[in-house]
C-alpha cells in the first residue's frame, strides 16, 4: 500500500509552500507519527508527519510546491532491512527506492555535507535531532583545532563565529576582511516585510510620546507577582497593565477603534490588540482577540502561549 504525502491547506489565501527540509532522507524507514519535512507558507511554518509506518519516497526534494502537490510516498509492507522495488513499466505508481539507510551510516544536513567535504572531515554523530549532524557540528569541530581547516573553509569559521543565528544557512561569503553574507528571505519575512509596507502606505502614521507614572503599577506588580505566579502558573508581567489599558482607552474613545470603509465609519465594540513577540525568522504580531473580556491571567497565559510558538515556529 502507497501513502501519498501532500501539501496540506494553511489557510484560505496560502496557495503555495516553500520544501525547507527533509528531516528524512529518500529510501529511510519511518515510523508512524515520525517528522518528515518541514514546509514555509507566507504565514507559518508547517511540519508534516508520517501517516504509517514504511520506506519512504521522496518526490520533491526542494523548491516550491503548491497545495494539493504530492511531495513523497511511503511504502507500506517494506521492512526497515530491505530495500523497496517493483518493475519500473508495469504500472503508474511503480517505483525503485534505494536502501534504507543503515543505523552506523552518518546523517547531515545538507550544509554539513558540504561543509564536511570541503574540509575534509567526518563526523558520525552530531548535536541534532536523532544525532543529525548540523553546519555547527562541523564547524565546532573544526574549531577546536582537531582538523586543520582548508582556505576555502576559514572565511565560513570567521563568519559563523560573529553571527552564529544564521549557520544553517547557504551563504556568500567574501575573501576579505570585510565579510559579507547574501541570504534569500523567507516566504515568511517576504509576507512580514510586504504587509509592513501596505500598512506604511495605507495607513495615516502617527508617533507620540507620553511620560506616565508606573511606580504605582510597579508595586502592585510587586506585591502580588508571587501569589499571581502560584495561583495561575503564570507570571505576572507588563503587558497585561498595558493591554487592559489599551481597551479601556478604546472602550472610552471608539473612533480610535474603527477605521473608514468607503463613506463610512466602521467602529468596533470589542478589542483584538496585537502583540509583538519575537521568532526566529522575524518579528511577528499574533493578536489577542476580544482582549476587553479576558482577566490578567489569561491575557498573560495567551501572551505566553504565542511567544513558545513563535520561537518554535508554529504560529498559525
């Protein structure tokens, strides 16, 4: 039995994905619920998993892939020590899949490979999941002077030593001094990027700065940050005193709450606020919907909530 993997719907406007990584290689055998790739929309980081258990068959190693694509195959019945193959003329689905691989033979990232290569190193286990080798691997390895790296290699070691966010990254590196780096932006940051820009242009843009009194709240946060942390499992920041009194002032002057719709005023009765948090491929603004109705322990245990998925990329 053949299951096929497709590019799931993120979404009423995500027509395509970008293929980011292959968490497994073509000819492995997973088991059910396994990680196989992972795919970037415009609005979130998507992982598939395995549906069974099988060989699988990778149909789109990278590139883009639009909804519905089917990007890999897993062969049911194979068994992880044999090697899946049928007749390549006898029917449409009809496939040959090298061996899976074997439990001492190393597994890298592409990165790593290339950088393992240019080197000239080896690396049979690494600090990634199920001991992946990664980019860092190599070059830490490298670094502490148990292999002599290669000219060629140098500039990449100087490069990830100053910024270390980006070593997973392909990258362009100059011979001098003044290193440079070309980094493609995601579909991620694209969309981050484009709608930051629509708002610039769309919108009437206004900045004012105001000194207000917050030793007040500052004691109250004081006081009862310990018996707000016991009781709701949560601490008790800032951003619940600002977000409170964001929709107290938008309950009190609506017209800051609304916006024109042709020749009319469209006002809100309710308060979703956005909340800046912080993600690895940029900054993002998850919103806290009818905000006016929640306590501070749910408004502090949402904030939470958005900024663990942020930095693990699953923000819807």
């Amino acid at each position: 039995m053949v299951i096929d993997i497709i590019v799931p719907a993120a979404g009423e406007s995500v027509k395509e994905a970008d293929v980011v990584n292959w968490l497994k290689q073509s000819g492995e055998f997973v088991n059910q619920n396994d990680p196989l790739v992972e795919l970037e929309t415009e609005k979130a980081t998507l992982e598939l998993v395995a549906e069974q258990s099988g060989i699988l068959e990778i149909m789109v190693p990278s590139g883009v892939v639009n909804v519905g694509d089917v990007i890999a195959k897993i062969h049911q019945g194979a068994r992880q020590s044999e090697p899946v193959s049928t007749p390549s003329n006898t029917q449409s689905d009809s496939f040959s899949i090298p061996s899976p691989l074997v439990e001492s033979e190393t597994i890298a990232s592409p990165a790593a490979q290339r950088l393992m290569s240019e080197a000239n190193v080896a690396l049979s286990e690494g600090t990634g999941k199920a001991g992946r080798v990664t980019k860092q691997d190599v070059l830490a390895h490298m670094a502490d002077g148990s292999v002599a790296p290669s000219a060629e290699v140098t500039p990449l070691i100087k490069e990830a030593s100053s910024s270390t966010s980006f070593l997973d990254h392909p990258s362009v590196v100059s011979p001098s001094s003044r290193s440079t780096r070309l980094e493609p932006m995601t579909r991620l940051r694209k969309t981050i990027m484009s709608r930051l820009l629509e708002s610039q242009q769309s919108t009437a843009s206004l900045t004012t700065f105001n000194e207000i009194d917050m030793s007040h709240v500052m004691e109250i946060r004081k006081k009862y940050k310990d018996g707000f942390k016991d009781k709701y499992n949560v601490g008790l920041g800032f951003m619940s005193f600002f977000t409170k009194a964001a929709c107290q002032a938008l309950l009190e002057f609506p017209v800051i709450n609304s916006y024109v719709s042709g020749d009319d005023i469209l006002f809100h009765d309710y308060c979703d606020i956005g909340i800046a948090v912080a993600a690895p491929k940029g900054l993002m603004v998850p919103v806290i919907r009818d905000a006016q109705s929640l306590s501070f322990d749910q408004i502090e245990s949402t904030i939470s909530d958005y900024a663990q998925k942020a930095r693990q990329n699953k923000l819807t």
